[in-house]
C-alpha cells in the first residue's frame, strides 16, 4: 500500500495544522499516526481502526489532536490543536497490515 502524508509546516504554540495521509485505496484495517523528534526514538500518537472509526491516542496528545477519515477521499486526517513546542517532530503515517509508511512531514512549532 502507498501512503503520502502532507500538511506539516510551522505553526505557533496554541496553534494547529491538520496533516493528510491518503492511500492508494488499499483496504486496510487500520492506519496510525507516528512522530519522531530530534534525537528521539518515534513514537506512536494514535490510529483509527478501519472497521469501526475507533480511535485511540497517547496520553501527551489526548484532547488535543484527533485522527478522522473521509473514506471517499482515502485520506485518514491528524488534526492537532494546541500545538506546544514539544509537539515539534516528523510526523508519519502508517498501514499496519502491510507495515506501509508514508514519507513523514515536518511539523515545527515555534514562536
């Protein structure tokens, strides 16, 4: 399956960005969103099940940001609020019956 996630840039604290993942149509079960900062380890941030829209978050992120899907588009959405600076990272999405990566896009938050 092909992933292309886009929508990062800069944004301030408080702010948001919403970022895409579309697929290639591929029926998958469930697509993730992941993050990695500078000199860190990636790490998950939540994913929504294909069979139910279920979704589930990691704790620094709930209330925050929330991952939604427009099936009519194969896009799979991380919309993010509150943006701290702590958010700043290269974000990817993720297929995991395939183990499919998108190519990641940068999200910067800073004043």
């Amino acid at each position: 399956v092909q992933l292309q996630a886009s929508g990062g840039g800069l944004a301030q604290p408080g702010g948001s960005l919403r970022l895409s993942c579309v697929s290639d149509g591929f029926n998958y079960q469930a697509i993730g969103w992941f993050r990695q900062a500078p000199g860190k380890d990636r790490e998950v941030i939540g994913c929504i099940r294909d069979s139910d829209d279920a979704t589930h978050y990691t704790d620094s992120v709930k209330g925050r940001f929330a991952i939604s899907r427009d099936t009519a588009k194969n896009t799979v959405y991380l919309q993010m609020n509150s943006l701290r600076p702590e958010d700043t990272a290269v974000y990817y999405c993720h297929e995991s019956t395939t183990n499919s990566w998108g190519q990641g896009t940068l999200v910067t938050v800073s004043s």
